[in-house]
C-alpha cells in the first residue's frame, strides 16, 4: 500500500477523531446549559429538590447516552484505522514474501548458469594469451594457404592430438 493512502487514511481518522469529540463537546455543552438552568432555578428557589433530582437523573442519563454514542463512533474509526493498519501489515508480508521468492529464482538461475557455463568460463580464462598471431596461423596453414582445424589447435578438445 503506498504512503499516500496511509496518509490519507491518518488524516481521515485524525478528522473524523476530531470532528466525534466536537460533536460530543456541542452535545454535552447544550444539555450542561440547560441543567445549568435548572440548578440556578432550584437554588434560587423556583423548583423543589424532587424536580432538581428528577432532572439531574435525566441529564445523567443522557449525559450516560452521548458517552456510548462516542465510544461506538470512537470504535468505529479507530476499527477503520486497524483495518488500514491490517492491510499494509499484510502488503509488507506479501512484499517480503515475494522477494524472497525471487532472491531464491535468482540464486537457482545463477547456481544453474554457473553449473553450466562455469567450467567453460574457467577454462578460457585459463588459456594463454597468444602473443603472435601470425606464426600460429602459419604452422596451422597447409600447402595451399588454407587454414586447418585439427583437435590439437581446438580449445574445447583437451585431450585430441593431432
């Protein structure tokens, strides 16, 4: 998973995060202004202590429901941001994985090519340098100016004699 969607996935959840605490801030604030109200009215004496309690049980409650109401939203988001998580987790096990899938097919081929061509490579950087061209190519011509192949001059014959 590239960068850019953990990014915006971070950004996401950071938004939603703070737009679920705003939204629960606005709430509590609204109902604390109106148990506010209600507990100025009962010490300045408008209201009995029975209608006082009956109401801070309301506000408890609905105070008690706006903190589920986070929590769920909370866990949601932050579910979301697991899930994120979980998958790029999940696309740096595949990378690893398949990268070492090829390191072993590069090793084979390589182990193989040099099974293969190794000896031979070996072989001809083994061999001298010839430093005159020309006699070479005298002793191995005929009468006729033609040049001869016999296994004594042949590099991949070791062992043929003329």
């Amino acid at each position: 998973m590239p960068d850019s969607e953990v990014h915006r996935a971070r950004t996401l959840r950071l938004k939603a995060t703070k737009e679920n605490r705003m939204r629960a801030r606005v709430q509590v604030a609204s109902i604390s202004m109106k148990y506010r109200a209600v507990k100025n009215s009962m010490l300045s004496g408008a209201i009995d202590k029975a209608a006082f309690e009956k109401a801070y049980k309301l506000v408890a409650q609905t105070i008690r429901r706006y903190r589920e109401e986070f929590a769920d939203r909370q866990k949601g988001i932050e579910e979301s941001w697991a899930l994120v998580v979980q998958r790029q987790k999940a696309a740096e096990k595949y990378l690893v994985q398949d990268m070492d899938k090829v390191e072993s097919i590069y090793e084979q081929t390589l182990a193989s090519l040099a099974d293969r061509y190794g000896k031979r490579i070996a072989y001809y950087q083994s061999l001298p340098t010839i430093e005159n061209i020309q006699k070479l190519i005298l002793d191995t011509e005929d009468v006729n100016g033609d040049l001869q192949q016999t296994s004594a001059n042949c590099p991949i014959f070791e062992d043929g004699l003329a």
